[in-house]
C-alpha cells in the first residue's frame, strides 16, 4: 500500500434521485449504478485516506479560473430536489487548500480561494460525499470547481493536487464527480442527441481501459454535442493520476433517465513513466497545428500574418506580392475567427466591405478578432502557435420574408430591429436549427423575442 499521495481514484455521478429521500423509490431504476457507488465508495474508504479532494461540475465555476472551496467547513443540503432535511456536513483539509494555492499563485496558475460565491456544498460533492461516509470514511475534503479552460490546464491542476498530496505527506482519494451525456433519450431532461450514445461509448471505453490519452483527446463539440458534465473532473482526474500505475475498472454504466451514469475505481499500484498523458496529448495537439498550418489556403495565412505581426511588433503587416486577383480586385465582407485548444478565442467581421479590397479586409478583422472581441482579452504572444484560424468570405445579404427561407448549414441570417441588429455565420458547430441560429443572433443583437425583426440571409466560403 502506498504511503503518501493520490493512492486511488473514482469516477463517480451526481443523480440526486439516487438520493432515497428525493427518489421515492424510483432510484431503484438504477439499482446497478446504486450497488457501483456503494462498491466504489467502500473502495476508496479502505484505502484509509488522509482526504478525499471532490471535484465537481456544481461547485463555482469560472471561465478563467478554478475555483478552490475556503473555510473550515461547510455544509447542504437537497431543499431544491424537494428534500430540506437531508443535510450533509465535512471538514475542509485547510493546510491542503493553503498548499495547494501556494503551488498554483508560485507559477502563476489560475486557481485559489478566490471568489467564493456560496459556502454550501452542491449536490455534486454532496452525493459522493453522502456515500463514501455511509462506507466509514469520516476525514476531511477538499472541494475544487471547474472552469472553462482547456484540457491542458484541467489536468495540470490534477498534476498540482497530486504535487500537494506528495509534499505534505497526505494519503489522498481523488473522486471525479461527473454525469455523462444528458442527451440519451427524446424525454430525457435535454432531448436525444447521436452524440450522446457516441460519447457514453467512449467514456466506458476509457474508464475500462485507463487509456487516459484518448480521454484527453475527446473532441469538445462531441462533449457540447453530447451535453456531458462530467468530462473537465476526469481531465483533472488523469493529471492527478500523471505517471501512475493504475488497475481501472467500469463497475457499471446506465442511462434510463435520458442521462448517462458511469461508476469506475482506479486503484493505485506505483509509478509508470510512460502514463504522462498531458505531455503526449501536448505534442498530439503540436502535430496536428503543424499539419493543419501547413495546408492554409492564402486567405487563412493572410489573417495569420496579420495578427501575428501585430502581435509581436505592434505594426500592420504589408500585403505580400503575388496575391491572387480575387483578395486584390474586390471588395466583401469578410469573418475571422480564432479557435484555441478546440474553442473559440475571438472572432470579428464585416457584413459588408469597409476596405478597398478583400485582402486588406482580412488584415483588419484579423488584427480586430484577435485584439477587440469583448468577449476576450487580447491574444498574447504565447498563444499565436496555438490558434487555428477560419475566414469566412460573405456574399451580398439579401432579405427574406420569413425563417422558412433559411437553411443552418448553408445560410448565414442577420436579424434586424431598428438600429439593432445581430449576426449568426452558418455551420456552426452545435448550432442544429433555424430557430437556434436565430435565437442566437437576436442575442448577439440585444434583441428581444417581442420586438418585429427584418430577417436577411447571405452565403459563405469558408477558408481554413
């Protein structure tokens, strides 16, 4: 048996309605998923850990940041599944927390104990936690967020929590609190979804192997698509099990509800250097950005060298000679958008041509997604290898009489009101529907559903 550090791991699921106090007896629809939480949990308690660190998709959240629970303590309960009474309470492993921040703020890691929205525990940790002390453990936690960073940092932060438990001696339990898809079945809380199925498939796949490289890898639109909340816990899972042997196991997989229900151990055997999944999803990713640079058409290494100059020298880059006669001789609106580590980092456009011809109209959105999208901060220098770029080129727009003339893959729409208006590029990823594109744009647009709207639809080409 280990002495110190992360010993073991568990996936676990979040269903408050495995709770007897908010199912009434209809958990008894995922019996197997119930006895897999039970064997789960006595698992990690005879490991007799130190701690238990939760990671949970319910706990604060924050787009840039992780967020990491202060306090002594802290305390819930199921009053919003209709169970008030049902409360649970655990310690907080303060001198962990302090280390563990420590660690991040030394490196300039965007995690700590800042922005503490509410001290109560959310039914995310609650349900382990009810579950692992029904099994005897009575220790201390350690509540962590998620955020919308990429996979990278996720599993960094696992790597951090593991550094924590090494250095000061701690036996540690990490649970990955997490459903899968929510998109399982046509009356499940999210409707049904392809991609739901195909990403349950994968998960169980991975769980039963330890192959911790293809979970890393799981592409973003597929876990959009399949409206997962588990998958940012088990990338911090993997780093947290960074060069660790393991033994997997999938002790069981559901989804009656519509909602997919994976319970898995990881049993901590010793080290194996070989398991450094971040370092070679890392150089996964390298490859791929090399690959997809190398065959950019003109129009896409047109807006790379424009942001990247400006980036670095604080100048215009100057257009290169020999361009082709269609960026040179017309004019037309033109879209750039930047996409890092699978999602969007900026994107900015024209409806129609404000520049003298298409060429320098790339050069200017470029520059303006990358440096003036409110949505982000500027791209720094350390970021350029990473982006991929797509320019879309648009055609005229063109009025229509209602949504009945739209088509999500092949038209763009614009919805006008008044001075107000909002624009919505077309093949969108997770973007399924008409009414959803233009939802989305009448967002965009600041437009609310009772105001009369103009609809335009216009086409584009897109250049990646």
């Amino acid at each position: 048996m280990l002495e110190k550090g992360i010993v073991g791991a568990c996936a676990l699921p979040h269903p408050p309605l495995i709770m007897p106090e908010v199912g009434h007896g209809g958990e008894a629809r995922i019996q197997h998923t119930i006895d897999a939480y039970r064997a789960a949990a006595q698992f990690a308690a005879d490991l007799h850990p130190d701690l238990v660190v939760i990671t949970s998709p319910h706990a604060v959240m924050y787009a840039d940041y992780f967020h990491i629970s202060p306090g002594e303590k802290a305390a819930g309960d199921f009053g919003s599944f209709g169970a008030p009474k049902l409360r649970l309470e655990a310690a907080y492993d303060t001198a962990f927390v302090r280390h563990l921040e420590g660690l991040a703020s030394a490196e300039d890691f965007p995690a700590g104990t800042f922005g503490e929205k509410s001290p109560a525990l959310d039914h995310g940790t609650m349900i382990p936690l009810r579950f692992l002390q029904e099994a005897g453990y009575a220790g201390p936690i350690v509540r962590i967020g998620l955020a919308g960073l990429s996979r990278g940092a996720h599993y960094h932060l696992g790597q951090l929590i593991a550094r924590t438990a090494e250095e000061l001696g701690r036996r540690v339990v990490f649970v990955a609190s997490g459903d899968l898809s929510h998109k399982l079945k046509e009356d499940g809380p999210y409707g049904l979804a392809p991609e739901g199925a195909l990403f349950d498939a994968q998960m169980q796949r991975d769980f039963s192997s330890g192959d911790f490289l293809d979970l890393l890898m799981t592409p973003y639109a597929l876990g959009e698509k399949a409206a997962e909340c588990g998958l940012r816990s088990f990338w911090i899972m993997a780093g947290a099990l960074d060069r660790c042997a393991i033994v997997p196991k999938l002790l069981s997989y559901e989804g009656p509800f519509g909602v997919g229900y994976g319970v898995a151990t990881f049993a901590v055997t010793g080290e194996d250097a070989a398991r450094n999944f971040g370092e070679q999803a890392e150089a996964k990713e390298r490859e791929a950005l090399a690959a997809r640079k190398e065959h950019e058409d003109i129009y896409v290494k047109l807006a790379r060298l424009s942001l990247e100059t400006f980036v670095k020298t604080h100048g215009y880059a100057k257009l290169p000679d020999g361009l082709p006669a269609e960026l040179t001789e017309r004019a037309a609106g033109a879209f750039v958008s930047l996409k890092k580590d699978g999602q969007l980092r900026g994107c900015i456009g024209t409806i129609l041509p404000t520049k003298r011809t298409l060429a320098e109209e790339i050069l200017a959105n470029a520059i303006a997604a990358g440096t003036r999208d409110p949505r982000f901060s500027p791209v720094t220098a350390d970021e350029l290898g990473k982006l991929v770029y797509d320019v879309d080129v648009l055609s005229r727009p063109e009025p229509i009489r209602s949504a009945a003339e739209l088509d999500v893959k092949k038209y763009g729409v614009i919805v006008e009101s008044g001075s107000k208006r909002g624009l919505l590029l077309p093949d969108l990823e997770g973007i399924d529907t008409v009414e959803q594109q233009i939802d989305i744009a009448r967002r965009k647009g600041n437009i609310a559903r009772t105001e009369k709207i103009q609809l335009y639809r216009f086409e584009v080409t897109r250049h990646v």
